[in-house]
C-alpha cells in the first residue's frame, strides 16, 4: 500500500497486483464470449473452466459444477434463499439469525411480509447462538437454515458445520453466508452438510461485482435469473469472463495464503488489540475473542463516538470502520452491537480494525500510537467523562431522552 | 466518509468552548439514544440583563455533533436568552457552511439543549418533545416518525401526498417503498389498506388556467419572495426557462456549489408548487451540474 494504512479489509480489499495481472487479458485481447464455438470464445471459455475449478479447491467442493458464478454476495444470498423457498412451496419458515449481513436480513423481512415465518436466533453478549433453542426450531415447515459463518462486524464463528450436521438430520436445507470466511480460515465443504455458501470476491482481493455460489450436487434449485443456459442454465447472463479470471486466481492465492493468514496476520491482529487494550482505559473485545476469525478485532471505546474516532484515524492516514448510528447513514447503530446487548455508549464507540496479509508490523505499531491520544482527545470533550475516568456515579450525566 | 465542510472540520479538530463553564448557572442535558448523541451544555447567564456571558459544551457524538455544538456555543456567547432562543438549526447549520442532509438532526441537539438551559435558569420544567425515527428521505432528511405522525394528522393516503406535507420522497424518489410501507402501516390501524393506484388528494384545486406569460410572470414573482432569503446568505437565483411542469433555475453566488443547495432547490420547488397550484419540478440546467461535478472532482 502506498498511502495510509488500510485496516478495513472485511469493507472490502484491495486488487492483489496478481489478479489484476491475471484478468486484464480478459478486458483487452480476450474479449470473445465463452459460449461463441470459435476460437475467440473459447479461450476464454477455457479460463473460466480454471476459475472454477480455483474456487472449487479453496472450498473443497466435491465436484467444480457445485460452483455457480454470480455478480456479488448479495446476489449468492438472494439466490439461495429465494431458490430454497421457490423449490419447497409447502415450507413457509426460515430460520436465521439476527446478526446477519442486510444481504440475508432485507430478504427475510421481505418474506415475512409476504407471509413467511421467519425464526431470528439471538445471541449472548458474545455474539454466540443457543444450540437448543436452534435444534427446537428445526421441523418439516423450514425451507432454510441460513446463518452466516463469521460476522461482518466482530468476526465472531458461529458453528455452522455442527448446525448444516443438524438441519441435515432433520432434513432441512442449509445454507451459510461465509463472505467473511473465505481465504481466512481452511474449509473443505465435501466434509460437511453444507447445501449452498455464499462467497464475494472483494473480501479476498478480487475485484468488486463478482461473487459465487457453492450449490451441493442434487441440492433441489431454482435460478433468480432465467435466460441463456450459462452456468448450465442457473445464472442466466453472459460472464463476466475477467472477474470471474479474478475470482479463480484470487482464490488459487488464498488457499496458498491460509497459512500465514492463521500465523502472522493472526499475530498482527492480537499485538494490535494488545497495544491498544493496554494503553487505554474502558475499553473492551466485542463479540467472542476465543472464537473468532483471524484478522478482525472490534474494541469498544466507551463514552466517545466511533463517526468521530474514525474521522481523527483517518486524518492521519488509518482506515478502519464502525457500528455507530452516524456511519451507517440510516441514524441506527449497528444491529450486531444492539443484539449483544452491548451499552449504548459503548456500541456507538465500536471500531472494526480488519487486517490482511498486506498490512506490515510497522503499520501496526503506527496505530498502536495513534489511538490512545484520540481517544484521550474525545473523552475530554464526553459529557460521561471527567479527568482520566468517566464520571462518578452519583454525580453520572443522565440526559433525557427522546 | 462525510462531505463536510472546512468549516465543520476546523471546529471539530480544534472545538472552541469545550468543558463545562465554572460557575455556570444554567445547565441542558439533552440526548437522543437512538442516534447515539448527547450533549451537555453549560451557561452562564448575566442575571441583570440577561445575557450569556459564557458557554461550554461536552458532547458525546460524531463529528458534526461536535461541531454543532461548538458553533453552537460560538453563536450564542453574547446573546440575551430570548435571542438565544430564536437560534434555529439552519442557522447552526449555515454557521458551519451547511451540514450534510442526514447529518441536520446532529444541530437539532444543540438546540434542545439550549432550550433546556435556558428552562432550567429560569426555573421551568423542559419537555422533550423531539422524536427521532429511521431515516427514510436522504435528500430532504425526513424520518420515519415524523412521516407517521404527519399522515396521521393530515389523513394521507399516497406517496405525494407525503412528499407534499413533508417532502419526503419529493427529491430522488428512492424511498418510496419505505413511504408506501408507513402508509401501509398507518392505514391499517385505520382499518384501511394502501391502494397504490390512489390519486393524492386535497391537493390544492388547479387555479383558472394561466397563460403561459402570466404563469412565467407569477414564477418570477414566486421567485422574487424567495430571493432576500437567499440574498441574506450571499445567493441568489435566476429563472432560465420554463417547460411544462419543468422549471429551470441557475443558483448564483454563495448558492452555487452551496453544500445545502439540494434542500434549498426543495424549498423552492415546495414554494412554486403552493404558489402555482399545481407540481412542478425545479431542476438545473445541465451546465449547471457539470459544473458542480467538475468542482466536486
Ligand atoms: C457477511 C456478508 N455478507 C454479504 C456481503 C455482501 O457482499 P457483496 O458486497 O459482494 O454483495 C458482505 C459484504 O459487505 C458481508 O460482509
């Protein structure tokens, strides 16, 4: 990276130098479309054959026709909620979690106001499911188990090979959003019960507007659009051949990178949460610090705002986000910290830091200087603080309410 | 990241008036839980006449919280309490060379808690009426509470019945599914159903049709009861050409590029829609947007 340092890699990453090197045949000279019989088209034809095949070996798919090519994660889960619905007409519930991305969230409620019960699993104040309460749910009326594997927001794992184990045995369909998980963590998705995997290129330096589809072989499917017999007729749509180059490529780079990802990114990420939880004070690990994935650590930074920390990193060059109501646009705060219970003045003051392999220790040094002063500089203006403490109890500041 | 103004940055890197105010003799606490701000701000008030003498502010919140708060507190040193007392969000907002649209209810605090200092002085009880729901329009900042209570008080029953009373939905229309759905919602505690084929009503009646020289005329007149506002903040504007329902403006001076210009070219077409009695659309020419994207790049 030439300029700032850029700790908001589960936003999205940047274009390794390799992919972009892999797919920019694919805009210039190789521009014929794969299903063309001539030799234009089936070069590229031919890449797409390797792409799949990439991204069949960072899954562990059993077969590369399990891998659907798509335009993003969004679009991997509208398709396998709706295709699980579509195909089931007589089941009418879902089950789901109430800390999934807006990409699983938006549908569920649309569902529901077209009469579908959907069943919202809440979580603890570490962010973890209760395993009963899911396995009570589970009956002959559920179309879908659709639970993400890791969070967006705290990087916290939900079991979801024991859950796909159990839905399995209750003959219901599984699905996973592992957006966040692939190219961080080894998964090899022929030994679990896994039916459908979301996956998004720009979270694995790929480019944006690409993203794929994992559909178990005899998984009962219908597709979100019809039209050509691309991707054997289950995303109509002519390729977007140099993305999808990207996507494989990508993915051939993340299964050599898995490794070092669980090592040195691992140790960047905890010196980093280290160096910050020592230096200051009333802050904390959201989520589930035991259990989460490598690269992402979400610290609470009581009595400030997180708009106004991310807006002093970044005027020294660091990128992070934050689950505050003034970053997200909508005026609510993240529904992930809401759901974990976590006090409203420490919620606001949440910032996500997600590393990837590209980040240097001396960047993370860089940071581990930079936050405490911010942090110092905006609690001297918090009404909640008073010297080097928040404010006494008796005394606390209690505003009213609207 | 926000588009905010130098301005905004400069009083939020180096806040004026931060801390409470020793000796302070009126005190507002003020917070809003669902946006996640809260602000406490300290007086101290001259009693012989009234005046604020000195003003401090701690506030729990965002960047343009922050700033508000300061420009707050810039703006009111100095006043009487019942000058203080007209300060307005927008001129909080134009102190600070306009605020982002979703980021107006950051200034609406600041007021709330001035008004409540100024109760708690004078020994009365503050009630805080402001409630705050989603978010719905982006470009005229309405939420979703105030789009309710307006189609409960007035009996709305369509989407430009909405963007009518409120605005909302009036500007790039993305959201009126969100309006359809609070209609929905609202109507069906009424024992009613939404009927999207419904046409507005009680839109004021279509006066005898004007000539399109008299309708000109009347714009321009329009125009012209606007203008001193705009003047007021170093604008102006100029009518260009009218076509149908499409009535083109140029902004000129501190209006052009003006950060608020979206909600200022909503008000003005809110103004020609009453005053000409039927909708039209206020637009700028092309030249005038490209304009405006070659500053912004
Ligand atoms: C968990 C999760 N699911 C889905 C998405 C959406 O992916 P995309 O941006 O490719 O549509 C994201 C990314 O923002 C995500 O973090």
């Amino acid at each position: 990276m030439s300029e700032g340092i850029y700790l908001d890699n589960n936003a999205t990453t940047m274009v390794a130098p390799e992919v972009v090197d892999t797919m920019l045949p694919f805009l210039t000279e190789q521009f014929g479309n794969p299903s063309s019989i001539h030799q234009f088209g089936n070069k590229v034809g031919h890449a797409l054959k390797q792409a799949r095949k990439q991204v069949q070996n960072l899954l562990g798919a059993e077969y590369e026709s399990e891998i659907i090519f798509t335009s993003c994660g969004t679009e991997s889960d509208s398709t396998a909620i709706l295709s699980a619905i579509k195909s089931q007409p007589q089941r009418k519930e879902i089950i789901t979690t109430v800390v999934e991305h807006p990409a699983i969230l938006s549908v569920c409620e649309q569902l529901k106001k077209e009469g579908y019960t959907i069943h919202y699993l809440r979580v603890d104040k570490k962010g973890r499911l209760d395993m009963n309460k899911y396995e009570r749910l589970l009956s002959d009326n559920v179309a879908l188990v659709s639970v993400m594997w890791a969070n967006n927001e705290t990087g916290t794992l939900f079991p979801v090979t024991e859950m796909a184990e159990m839905a399995n045995s209750a003959g219901v369909l599984f699905h996973t959003d592992a957006v966040q998980v692939i190219g961080k963590l080894p998964i090899n998705l022929k030994e679990t019960c896994i039916d459908m995997l979301s996956l998004s290129g720009h979270k694995l330096h790929a480019p944006k507007g690409v993203g794929a589809l994992y559909l178990r072989r005899g998984v009962r499917f219908r597709p979100l659009l019809r039209g050509g017999h691309q991707e054997r007729g289950r995303r109509a749509g002519t390729e977007n051949s140099a993305s999808i180059v990207a996507l494989g490529k990508a993915c051939e780079m993340a299964a050599e990178s898995l490794a070092y990802e669980k090592t040195t990114v691992k140790a960047l990420r905890d010196k980093l949460e280290h160096g910050i939880l020592s230096q200051v004070s009333h802050c904390f690990v959201t989520g589930d610090p035991s259990n989460r994935l490598p690269h992402t650590t979400n610290i609470a930074f009581e009595y400030i705002e997180g708009e106004a920390i991310l807006f002093l990193l970044n005027k020294l060059g660091i990128a992070a986000s934050s689950g505050s109501a003034c970053t997200s646009g909508s005026l609510e705060p993240s529904h992930v910290m809401k759901a974990m219970d976590i006090p409203f003045t420490a919620a606001h003051g949440s910032i996500r830091f997600s590393l990837s392999r590209y980040n240097t220790p001396e960047e993370i040094d860089k940071v581990i200087e930079a936050v405490p002063p911010i942090v110092a500089q905006l609690r001297k203006l918090s009404p909640y603080w008073s010297g080097t403490s928040p404010v006494e109890k008796e005394q606390a500041f209690a505003p009213s309410y609207a | 990241m926000w588009d905010y103004s130098e301005k905004v940055k400069e009083h939020f890197y180096n806040p004026h008036n931060a801390g409470a105010v020793e000796d302070a003799n009126a005190v507002g606490e003020v917070g809003s839980l669902s946006c996640g701000d809260a602000l406490l701000l300290t007086l101290k008030v001259e009693p012989e006449t009234n005046t604020i003498i000195a003003a401090g502010f701690q506030t729990f919140g965002c960047t343009s919280a922050i700033a508000s708060s300061s420009a707050l507190t810039d703006i009111i040193k100095g006043m009487s309490l019942d000058q203080a007392l007209t300060v307005s969000n927008q001129d909080i907002a134009d102190y600070l060379d306009g605020l982002p649209p979703e980021k107006m209810h950051c200034s609406v605090m600041g007021r709330e808690a001035l008004q409540a200092a100024i109760a708690n002085y004078r020994g009365e009880k503050w009630q805080n009426d402001h409630e705050e729901g989603a978010l719905i329009c982006k470009c005229f900042a309405v939420d979703a509470v105030m789009i309710e209570q307006t189609i409960r008080d007035n009996n709305l029953r369509t989407v430009e019945d909405v963007s009518n009373y409120t605005k909302a939905g009036g500007g790039c229309s993305s959201c009126h599914e969100g309006i359809e759905e609070i209609l929905t919602k609202v109507l069906a505690e009424q024992g009613e159903s939404f009927n999207p084929e419904a046409v507005a009503g009680e839109k004021p009646k279509p006066k005898p049709k004007l000539t399109n020289l008299q309708r000109i005329k009347l714009i321009e007149k329009l125009l012209e009861d606007i203008r001193p506002n705009l003047q007021r903040d170093r604008g102006d504007v100029e009518l260009i050409e009218v076509n149908g329902k499409y009535i083109y403006l140029k902004m000129t001076g501190a209006c052009a590029g003006c950060q608020m210009a979206a909600t200022t070219l909503g008000g003005i077409q809110q103004h020609l829609v009453e005053g000409l009695g039927e909708f039209v659309r206020v637009l700028l020419p092309i030249e005038e947007l490209q304009r405006r994207a070659a500053m912004r790049a």
